[in-house]
C-alpha cells in the first residue's frame, strides 16, 4: 500500500459588506475543524468562531462595532455535510450595518472543502530543479506558550504601521482573544473574562507595542493572568515578538 501525505484545502476570504469579509481556514483535521475570522477592512479581526462536525453552529453572542459597522448579534455560522466527501461553512442567520446600509448575512456561502484529500508520495513530490529560483522575504508568526492550555500566536503584517495581530488560543486551536497593535493602536486589553472549560483568561489582559529603535519593535505583555484547575499564571512580561520595523 502506497504512503499517503495529507494536503489541507486552503482558506477562502468572504466579503460581506464594503468594510468587511470573513476570512475561513479549514484544519485538516479528523473533525473538520473550521476556523473564521470576521474582518475590518481586511486587517482587524472582529470575531473569530469555529465550527466543526461536533460543534456545528456557532452564534455571535454581543454585537461589536468599529466605527460605523456593526456585526449584530446573532450572526449564526454553520458546518454542514455535503456528502462523504465534501462540507459546507455558512452564515444562515444574521446582518451587518454601516452608515449608508443594511446586509442581510444568510445564506453566504464562507467555504465548500474536501472532507479528505490524499496523495500519494509519488504524486506529491515535485522535482525542485524544475522550479525557479526566489527569496521570500516575510515575516514569520511567533507561537508563545503562556500555560498547559494557552498559546498566543503573534503574526506581524508588515505593513507601514507594523500592525501585528495575536490569536491567544486553547489548547493550540480554538481562538479566545484576537487583539492587535500597531504603530498608532500601541494597547490592547482584553475588557471581560474568557473561560473554557477550568481555564480562564482573566480581562484586564494588557498586550503592548513598544519600538526597541529605528529598526525594531516588540509584541509584549505588560500584565494580566491566565489561571486553571491547578494554578495562576502571571503574564506579566512575557514578549510575544521581536520584529523588524517595515
């Protein structure tokens, strides 16, 4: 029997209003886990839910507003089966507004994906003679480990104001907080408590942009705990990143 290599189907970016999109990433995961993150313009994340063949809806519980648009509660996201071989995520429920309208959300499509796609090594290998040659140059994500159960992934965009975003997670996975920072936006907090399972993330949670020179800047945490069944964490401290300044 030949080798098999798993290939995840990649993400698909949903507009959903002139000043938003939905940006969805399937896992690859046995469970078909998907992961969305609602956007401001294409850069800030407003919510990011997830849905999975165990967890199939998810509903946007408070509205959130940045400026003039507003994504209402009850915004309800779905997984559905397609068949034996394909899944469908979409927004069956829900409106976003700005100043000059009203979007109706259900019914938008976020993404159709394979439930599994293999190829053989055979067929995956690809000759790297026959490629042409190229230096990427971007910046890498920063995975920081704060407890047994919570991560933050720190992601630096590059662009002129150095906006970096961080996915604190559970477990490596499932989104609890996604802030960000930037030249112009230096503090983030997190405003209410975020609790799964017998771990919480306590509000008050501070993350920070400082410049370290004309070259450089930092991703830290200035205070704030995480505490579990067993103990309390001080987050105070912790850098998230070193990155170069664009």
């Amino acid at each position: 029997m030949d080798e098999l290599i798993f290939t995840a189907p990649a993400s698909v970016n949903t507009p959903t209003s002139p000043n938003t999109n939905v940006v969805t990433t399937p896992s690859g995961d046995p469970n078909n886990t998907t992961t969305m993150s609602f956007q401001y313009q294409n850069r800030i994340p407003v919510w990011t839910p997830f849905v999975s063949q165990a967890t199939p809806t998810n509903v946007l519980e408070k509205p959130i507003t940045i400026g003039t648009t507003t994504w209402h509660e009850g915004i309800t996201v779905q997984y559905a089966a397609l068949g034996a071989e394909q899944y469908t995520v979409t927004i069956v429920s829900g409106f976003i507004t700005d100043a000059n309208s009203r979007y109706n959300l259900a019914g938008v499509t976020l993404g159709i994906f394979p439930i599994k796609k293999s190829l053989t090594v055979e067929e995956y290998v690809v000759d790297p003679n026959s490629l042409p040659e190229a230096i990427f140059q971007a910046l890498q994500s920063v995975n920081t480990p704060l407890s047994p159960n919570v991560n933050v992934v720190t992601t630096p965009s590059g662009d002129a104001n150095n906006t970096t975003t961080m996915s604190f997670q559970y477990q490596g996975r499932i989104p609890m907080w996604t802030p960000f920072v930037s030249q112009a936006v230096t503090e983030s907090v997190l405003e209410n408590s975020v609790t799964i399972g017998s771990t919480t993330m306590h509000k008050g949670i501070t993350v920070q942009y400082s410049a370290l020179s004309s070259t450089q800047y930092t991703v830290s945490i200035v205070k704030g705990m995480i505490s579990d069944g067993s103990s309390s964490y001080n987050l105070a401290g912790v850098t998230l990143g070193i990155f170069p300044i664009s």
